[in-house]
C-alpha cells in the first residue's frame, strides 16, 4: 500500500538529528522510525533498510543504495511541474510526477524594473549571493552600500501586488506579496525571498523517490560549505537555499509565458 505523509510544520528534516560516526560532523537529516514503517512507500525496487543514509561521509561501497531504503512520496508541498535538473541520460527521460494543478497566470503585461531585468548579454546590474543577508545586496550602478531608500522602488511597473518565482533546483515556489497595499518593492521581493530560502528542510524533501542519493550529498556539501563546517550553524540543519547548490548567485529574473517569474543565476 503506498501513502503520503508529509511531517507537521514543526517537524524540520533536522529534529532527528545524529552524529556520523568516526567524524563527529552533525548529520544534515536522518530518516525517522515512522520512515520504516511498511505503510509507507519505498523505492520502486523494493528492499529492506539496511544502512541508515545519514552516512554520507562513508566509502560508496558502504552507502546504501537506492534499492534498500525506504522513501517518502513526493512531497505534496512541490511545485507540480518540478523534477530534478540533471545531466546525462537521465535528462532525457519524462518525467510522470510533476504533480496536478498550475499556478494562475498573471496576464497583466509589466515591465520589470531594469535593475532586476536579467540579460545574458550584459553583466547583471544587481548581484546577491543568497546565501548571505540580503542587505549585502549590490547594485553595480551605485558603487555604494545599498539603503533601505534603494530598496523601496516597485519591481515593475504596472506594480503587481503579487510574484510568484521559481528557481530550476528548487521544488518550491516563491511567493512574494506587497506589504504596501499598492505593489512588491525591492525591499519585499529581498526579505521575502531571504525567508522562505533560510526556513529548514522536512524529511520529506529530502528522503523521497524524486531525489538520488548523489543529489543528496551534493546538497549536503552545499549545506556545509554554507556554513563553513562550524558546528553552530550546521547544528540548524540543510535550508532550502541548499538546494541551489553551487547555482546561488543571484542576476536577476525573467518572466515566463504562465506569467511566473524564473529566478536566474549564476555558480559561486
């Protein structure tokens, strides 16, 4: 029998927290004992759970492997048309998870203000390592700190009270709402944006059958570079700007033709 089960809000994917062994590095998420449990779904293998999947620091030939462990569904909270970027073979293969319903367009044609326009022709006029608080922000024309004055222009124009973003690597959408009353600044699409990418990870985004175990651990490497392997920032677990990657220098946005927004970037 196969279910979903998606974690209480409170739950972040680092409550079950161990320690690897031989390394004493904090482990970024580990499985829960309901994970186990036969009403829950595995991968389309089978198997049994031989090794917890916290070890990723381990040797390959002691990793477990897709086949032996037991994952979530895919979360409910994904957005629908989202899978995985990879490279390969498997690029090419469809994908039949991506989920039922689609964000509403917004039809109204406006013109995204240009320090925000990304162009593959031009350096970006606004840069920010999302990784980092928002107030590090740079916008290349003003050779100077970035103000809260800076940051209270709409992002277009007509102003929209609302964007949704997205991001290739992240299984999440970005909703961004005015808290003007009139349209998204600068400063709401900043801090909001900062929000949603510095919130903890559930199991469930992490152990399910749309993500490879080498996914994995390269979103667990992006988590420790983030946090310069210091104890104190790792112990709060893998965020979701992890799952960015390497791919977490922020340049700008584009609109789509469903009217979203995609967020562009650039490697670190």
């Amino acid at each position: 029998m196969q279910c979903t089960y998606e974690p209480r809000t409170s739950e972040s994917a680092f409550n079950n927290s161990m320690q690897l062994y031989g390394g004493g590095t904090t482990s970024p998420v580990v499985p829960p004992a309901y994970l186990l449990s036969p009403q829950m779904s595995r991968s389309s293998s089978g198997g049994s759970f031989s090794q917890s999947p916290s070890s990723l620091s381990r040797s390959s030939s002691t990793r477990p492997t897709e086949r032996s462990t037991w994952l979530y569904d895919r979360p409910g909270t994904w957005r629908p048309r989202f899978q995985m970027p990879r490279s390969g073979v498997s690029s090419l293969m469809p994908s039949f998870t991506r989920g039922k319903g689609f964000p509403p367009a917004d039809t109204t044609s406006r013109t995204l203000d240009e320090r925000l326009r990304f162009s593959a022709l031009r350096e970006p006029p606004l840069v920010w390592d999302m990784r980092e608080d928002f107030s590090r922000v740079l916008f290349r024309e003003l050779k100077r700190p970035v103000t809260t004055y800076d940051l209270t222009r709409f992002t277009t124009e007509p102003p929209t009270p609302f964007m949704r973003l997205f991001h290739a690597r992240l299984p999440w959408y970005i909703e961004i709402s005015t808290t003007n009353g009139l349209g998204v600044t600068f400063y709401d699409l900043l801090t909001q944006m900062q929000s949603l990418l510095y919130s903890r990870i559930k199991n469930s985004d992490f152990y399910n059958n749309e993500i490879t175990q080498d996914e994995r651990e390269k979103i667990s490497r992006a988590w420790k570079e983030r946090c310069q392997y210091n104890q104190g920032e790792m112990s709060q677990g893998i965020k979701k700007v992890d799952y960015l990657m390497r791919d977490c220098i922020f340049v700008g946005l584009v609109r789509d033709r469903d009217g979203l927004w995609e967020i562009k970037t650039r490697k670190v």
